[in-house]
C-alpha cells in the first residue's frame, strides 16, 4: 500500500512517517520547509526519514493546484494522511493569508487529487481549537462547533465542512481527526514545550500567559501516530439511515467521520511547568502575562469513540512525555 503524507517533514508528519514504514508501508512524503520555524530542523527531520528505504520525499506546496494534481496522478495513492497546514494560533492573528492559502487553498487541492485519483480514504489532521468558546468539558464531538475564537480554527472547521462535502458529493471516504496540543521529541520551536525548555536552559524567563490559570490535554505524538494508524484502514461508510435531525454530528449519511485525539487528562499549566523543571533540575523564571487572544482556558478531549473504534486512545503520562522531549532537545543541541 502507498501512503502520502503531506507535511512530512513537519513535527507529526516526521513521526507518522516514520511509524507507516516501519508498518511495511510506502510512504511518499510531501513539504514545502517553508521558514515558518527554523527550516533546519525540518530538514533534519527530513534527513533521517531519507535514510529509509521505503520513503520517498518530494518539495511541493499544497497550494500548487497543478503540482498537487500532477503528485495524485503520477502516484495513484492508496491512502492520503494530510497534515500539512499554517500552524499556530497567535500568528494567524498576524497573518491570516498564510491560513488562507495552506489551510483552505491547500486543503481543496488535497481533497480534489483524492477525488479524481480514487483514493481509498483521506485521513486529514483537524483541531481541538475548532471548540472556540465551548466551556463544557470534556469536549465531545457532539458539541457545537460554531463559535472558533481564531482564524486558525475557522479554517481548520472549514476543512471538517470542505470534506463532508467532497464525502457527500463523491463517495470519498474522510476522517477527521482533532488534535489536542500535541507536544513530543522533535517538536515545534513555537510551541510552549520548546521555547519553556530553550529559556529555561538559557536562563531567561518564560511567558505564562493568564498568569498560569489555563489547563490543557496535553497528547503525547507517540499517541497521535499510533491512533492515526490504527485508522487507516477503518474507512468510514455511508449510513443511509443517518439523519441530520436523529445522527451524530461526527457521522453522517456520507463516508464521513471525525474523532477526538486526545489524552483526557488535562493538565494544569503550572504543573506542565514543574515537569520542565524536574526534567531540567531548574527552577523556571516566570513572567506572569494577561491572556492572549484567540487562546482558550482549558481544553479536555472525549476520546470514548475513539477507543471504541480502534481499542485505543492517548494515554502517556505528561512527566514522562516531557522527559523524553527534553532529552532529545539536549541530544539534539548538545546542552
């Protein structure tokens, strides 16, 4: 079977990659190491997936309509893991053509070489930010999601619609799957793990936003990949006695599904900080901050039809999630 992942050079896409080889799968790996974060990284992570015999790497941009279309056709993939998107809340404040253009330009182009190249099943990376202003948790995916509070999770909302949509129109079975704050070896430098850890080494305080008083389901990648592969061969089926009014609101009459990824233990902030410091046997500096826009207090995954669905879901400890990040980040920068 071949397996294209977009994103591969990405912090999941890196770690999805790596786990779909070792499956005996063929991986054709897809990126544009645009310099969003520092591209080295990205290109060390590509470098270790080029070592491997059955993965193939290709430089494109998503938003490439021709290039995308000219990938599906040459290829003819059995299963597509779409995880390349603009990431990242706060910068999608700052500049929201960036989310526009990889998000839902780059999104459409995806679900277009799927549906004229018949691939088997889409299996494409959403978001817990899609909750927005929900308070009651855990999050299930039967709540509402109608009122994101970043553009970043208006497009990510948009790409579960798009591919409904696609899943209706052409039978192509997508499942959706909402991430919750992933964090991991080899993560991203814009994510709180990494910039805590690099201050913290370099004795510079760090910024807390909310003076501390948030929580999150912090989901460990191993837990991310190994939910992913559980599913790429559970392909989504239409249900023609679904019912806008009586169905669930992650099914429908399509070949459609979505699903919570998450650990559904949230953790507070101010804990995740301590296990940083134990990790390091330093004592964090902290800069108290007001809360930021388009962040939001807690998040909490129901992650129930995930378990029933595939026997598994996210259950690795955030002390220990966080001690093999540090040792890769010491690895990695020889601290």
């Amino acid at each position: 079977m071949k397996i294209l992942v977009t994103g591969a050079a990405g912090f999941i896409g890196y770690h999805m990659s790596q786990r779909l080889i070792e499956m005996g799968y063929h991986v054709v790996g897809i990126d544009n190491l645009n310099d969003y974060y520092d591209v080295r990284l990205k290109e060390a992570r590509l470098a270790k997936l080029q070592q491997l015999e059955k993965f193939h790497f290709e430089k494109l941009d998503i938003v490439d309509s021709a290039k995308v279309a000219q990938l599906f056709a040459s290829h003819q993939f059995d299963r597509v893991i779409h995880l390349a998107a603009q990431p990242g809340v706060r910068y999608s404040i700052e500049n929201p053509m960036a989310y526009i253009d990889a998000n839902i330009v780059g999104h459409i182009n995806i679900l277009e070489g799927c549906r004229h190249n018949k691939v088997g099943h889409l299996i494409y990376s959403s978001s817990s930010s899609v909750y927005g202003l929900n308070q009651k948790q855990p999050f299930s995916t039967e709540d509402s999601v109608d009122h994101p509070v970043s553009l970043y999770a208006a497009t990510k909302k948009a790409n579960e619609l798009m591919s409904h949509s696609y899943s209706h129109l052409y039978q192509l079975p997508t499942t959706g799957l909402r991430f919750f704050t992933v964090y991991g070896p080899w993560g991203r430098p814009d994510m709180a793990l990494f910039k805590f850890t690099k201050a913290m080494l370099a004795g510079e305080p760090i910024d807390v936003y909310n003076s501390g008083n948030m929580t999150r389901d912090f989901t460990y990648v191993d837990d991310i990949v190994g939910s992913v592969v559980r599913l790429v061969n559970v392909v989504p089926e239409a249900d023609e006695n679904w019912t806008v009014e009586k169905g669930e609101t992650s099914s429908s009459s399509a070949p459609y599904k979505i699903y919570n990824v998450g650990n559904g233990q949230p953790t507070k902030l101010m804990a995740f900080i301590e296990a940083i410091e134990k990790s390091l046997n330093i004592k964090a500096k902290l800069n108290l901050m007001p809360m930021q826009d388009g962040d939001v207090l807690s998040t909490c995954a129901d992650c129930q039809d995930l378990f029933e669905t595939i026997g598994f879901s996210p259950n690795t400890e955030v002390e220990y999630g966080v001690k093999q990040f540090v040792d890769w980040y010491l690895s990695y920068y020889k601290n």
